[in-house]
C-alpha cells in the first residue's frame, strides 16, 4: 500500500511539473517583452527620407533644417514651458504632458534649456525656396511616399535610404523615465545622403523658373544638353507649393500639371521634321515655290500669316518666314510615306521615357493611312492637325540637329547615390541615327537665319547669336470670351556655334498669333551666358 501510495506521488509531481514547464514556455517570451517594454521607452523625434541632388551632388531635398524638443515632463520642465509659450501651444502641449512620458515638440522662439529639454537639429524635405516642383513631385499627407514626380518615380530608392532619430528612456513600473538615467540615443539620419542625382542644375533651373515667373502665365520651358540628353531645367507655369497642395486641387489654370510633359497642338516648330526630309529626298536649299498668302488643298484654303504673300521663296527663306504655303508645296513634292517615316524615326509616335517609370504622354501622329489626304498632309506639314507633342519631344528635334543627326534621348537621372554620398552615374542609351550630319548643318544654318532675318528677331540673345525654329499653333480650343486659343513656340539652341544648350518655350493659351516665346527664349539664353561667365571667372579662380 506505501509502495503504491509513493509511485502515485512521483507520477503526479512529473506530471505538475511538466504542466509547469509548459506554462514557463508559453510565458517566458511574452513576461521577457512586458520586462524589456517597462524598462525603456521609445520616442521618434524625426525621420528622414532619402535625398534627391542636382547634377552636381547639391541637394533639392533635404536642404532646411528645424529645431525639435524632447521633453521629459518634469516640474521644473514644466514650469519653464507655462511660462515661454503662448497660452495655445501651452495648453495643447501640456495636455499630452499629463501622461508623464517623453513628448516630440517643434518650439518656436528661445526656451531655457534646462535638464529635461533636449533639442535636435533635424531635416526639413521641403524648405521655403523649393526649385522644379513639377519635377521633384509631392509626398502623400503621412510624408511616408511620393505621389507625383520624383518623389514617387524613385521612392523605393529614396525609402531605402531613410533614417531617423529616435530616443530610449528608461521608465518605471508606470512608463515614467527613472532620473538620473541617460537616455540612449540612436541617430541613423545621415543614412539619408544617399538617394539619387537628377540632371537638373540648380543654379540653371532658378534662372529659368525667375525667367518664366516674369514673362509666362501658363506653359512650359526647357534646358537641355544635346549632346547627352540631360535635361539642365524643366519649368511649367503657373507652379505650386509642395508644402500646401490641398490648396493647388481646385485653382484655376491647373497649376499641378507638369505641361512640360503633356501634349499640345505643334506649329510650325515642326516645319523642321518637313525640312529635314526634303532634304534626305534630294530637295535642295534652292528649291523655289510661289506664296500668294494662301494655298487651296481639295476643298481647304489654308493661309499664310502674311495675308499678302511672300512672293518666290527658296526652302531657307521659306523656313525663316515659316511660310505655310511653302511647306504644303515643299510636303506634297515629298510625299506622305518618308515625311511619316521621319517624323517615326525622329520619336513622334510614342512617349520618351525620361527615366524608369517616368514618361512624357505619347506624341500623336496621324496614320499613313490618313495622311493618303491631301488636307491631313498638308495639316501635318504645318504642324497642324491631329499631331500633338510634349516640349520635351520638341527639345528631342532641335537636339538631334545639333547632335548633328543623331536623336538622344532626353533623361532627368544622373544616377543613384549610396549612403556615404558616392553616385553610381546612370549610362546613357546609345544614340539613333536619323538623318546625316550634312542635313544637320543645313537645318543649323536654316535655324540661325529665323533668329537672323525670320520670325525669331525677338528670341535673339544679347550676348552672342542663337539658332531655333518658332510656331504659332491653333488648337480647336475657345476660351470663354470665344475667342481660339493658340499656343506659342520656339525651339533652338545657344550659343549659335558649338551649342551647349537646347531651349524649348511654349506659352499656352492666347487668343492672338503674337510671338510670346521668343522673348522667353531670349531672356533664358541671357541668363545662360551670365551662369557660364560666372562658371568661367570661378574656373579661372581656382587655377
């Protein structure tokens, strides 16, 4: 019986004691968690995201920074904070106080710093003088993801690169912070260097944003470099405030389109695709045709702007004064299939992708099939019609008559930059051929004489010469006065030999053929040739 009673007692105790073991196992980790979460707690005074830089590693994001105040609430804390701050702020702030743990406050003015405030000096994203908005895009309300532009084409490679700063305190049993105890601070804001490079050049980019400010309602302006497609400024008009979009959603004039990259109505901007393939058909300069001031195509009339007529022109008299009766003349002389074919090689049937995830709208270009009309012809060899195209492919046209025939394509990525601030440069894609060298320096000449002789006069720099092409372009629209609107043009280059630059303008929106661009175009080359002289003398400096 004593026997039985004692191996009834050990198989109970191995029994409640792996009942025990099984509780332990169960608890362990979450009483470990309970433990570690009553001795510290954390508070994030900020978090950074990473920076996006100009071409020469200047930061566009990133470039403020602001003052943020750890408070542990002490009576002496407290007492200092009632006694500096405005009765709003003292009351919202003491209220989240009460709990007694640590707050995260931005305080305006001198505080006393005694023990118990701690100030950071943090990242702003956005500062007060932000450049390129319609380029650089916005953040969603949570400053977690961008929504538009840069900020949401890279936004993966920009959070891979965030940081922050966050402050551990050891409490007590009731979460409050134990005195005497420092606080352990983890800083990886600095992580945040790293990011990406776009092509923009800031000082380029305030020139062209103080030019179009001045002179520009609505419309867009470009910079670029021909010879690798990097686009130095991109401008759109009327621009917004980052900082308060909520205000921007319903203003008139849609100040948060990127008109840069949206389609519009051409002109006789692409009076250069038709000259340039007259040319590769073997029309020469001193082809003549005859303009009366207008030209009857089937059942059309299509003017000239000079009422009048401009008598017998040759092919670069006929692009100076961007003669339409000359084109149509020039165009039906062609034929439809190599002017369609150019206007494909040349990129004017797609989108042109600015960077992975980023595009222009894609250029609209009549059919074959409806250009076997002679009034679609003779719409497309004014630039007029069903053809529609971003400033960007406009920009794309005059580059590859600088790059002497060769088309690049036009990018706003320099390359990605890691954590210590090295760039890794994007490489470029390989240039298309779409015509020879020989029609590039004819259109070069041909663009010159616009600016010289032609409807450009006004778009002359004071410094130096220039080269372009304008275009007044119809688009359909009536605004609500009923008058037509049109759009405004002009594309070229700067300076006039060895062009470093290619300028787009276009002034959208004016119900009379005026020239507005050229005097955009004017001041942007001005201001251009005042950055390289200041880049020069800075060269010359260091030497």
């Amino acid at each position: 019986m004593k026997k039985r009673s004692l191996v009834m007692f050990a198989a109970v105790l191995f029994a409640f004691s792996g009942i025990m073991a099984k509780v332990y196992q169960l608890t362990a980790g979450t009483l470990s968690e309970t433990a570690e979460q009553q001795a510290g707690y954390t508070v994030t005074v900020a978090n950074s995201r990473g920076t996006i830089y100009d071409r020469q590693m200047r930061p566009l994001t990133n470039t403020g920074t602001e003052y943020r105040a750890c408070i542990v609430p002490t009576p002496e804390v407290l007492a200092v904070l009632s006694e500096n701050l405005d009765a709003e702020l003292w009351s919202s702030l003491s209220e989240k106080l009460q709990t007694g743990k640590p707050v995260v406050a931005i305080l305006p003015g001198y505080i006393p710093l005694v023990k118990g405030i701690t100030l950071y000096s943090v990242p702003v994203r956005t500062g007060e003088q932000s450049l390129a908005p319609h380029l650089m895009g916005y953040m969603d309300s949570d400053g977690l993801h961008g929504v538009t532009g840069a900020e949401l084409v890279f936004d993966e490679q920009l959070n891979e690169m965030s940081g922050s700063l966050k402050i551990t305190y050891q409490v007590d049993g009731s979460g409050k912070p134990l005195q005497g105890v420092e606080p352990k601070v983890e800083n990886t804001l600095d992580r945040s260097r790293g990011g990406v490079a776009l092509t923009i050049d800031q000082d380029i980019q305030k020139a062209v944003e103080a030019v179009a400010k001045e002179k520009m309602t609505r419309g867009a302006a470009i910079v670029m470099e021909p010879s690798t497609g990097r686009i130095l400024a991109m401008v759109s008009m009327p621009d917004y405030d980052p900082e308060h979009v909520a205000d921007y959603l319903e203003a008139a004039d849609s100040p948060l389109l990127n008109r840069a990259i949206c389609n519009y109505n051409c002109g006789s901007v692409f009076k250069i695709v038709a000259a340039a393939t007259a040319l590769e058909q073997g029309i020469p300069t001193s082809q003549p045709f005859t303009c009366t001031g207008s030209i009857p195509v089937g059942s059309l009339t299509i003017k000239c702007h000079r009422l009048l007529g401009h008598g017998t022109l040759d092919m670069v008299g006929g692009f100076a004064d961007s003669c339409n009766p000359y084109f149509i003349q020039l165009m039906q002389m062609v034929g439809a299939e190599p002017f369609y074919d150019k206007a494909v090689a040349l990129g004017f049937d797609r989108p042109i992708l600015l960077a992975e995830g980023f595009k222009t709208a894609r250029a609209a270009l009549p059919s074959e099939a409806e250009l076997q009309s002679p009034a679609a012809l003779a719409n497309l060899s004014i630039g007029q019609g069903s053809l529609l195209a971003t400033p960007v492919h406009i920009a794309q046209l005059a580059a590859t008559v600088v790059n002497g025939g060769l088309v690049v394509r036009p990018t706003v990525l320099q390359g990605y930059v890691d954590e210590n601030g090295n760039l890794t440069e994007e490489e470029a894609d390989p240039p298309v051929r779409a015509f020879s060298e020989e029609i590039a320096d004819q259109l070069m000449e041909m663009m010159r004489q616009v600016l010289q002789t032609g409807t450009g006069k006004a778009a002359n720099p004071l410094n130096g010469s220039a080269g372009g092409k304008t275009g007044t372009a119809e688009t359909g629209w009536k605004q609500e006065d009923d008058e037509t609107m049109v759009q405004s043009w002009i594309t070229g280059f700067y300076p006039s030999q060895d062009p470093k630059y290619v300028i787009t303008v276009l002034s959208e929106g004016y119900s009379e053929t005026k020239d507005h661009s050229s005097p955009i175009f004017k001041a942007i080359c001005d201001e251009l040739y005042l950055l390289d002289k200041v880049e020069e003398s800075a060269t010359t400096g260091n030497q």
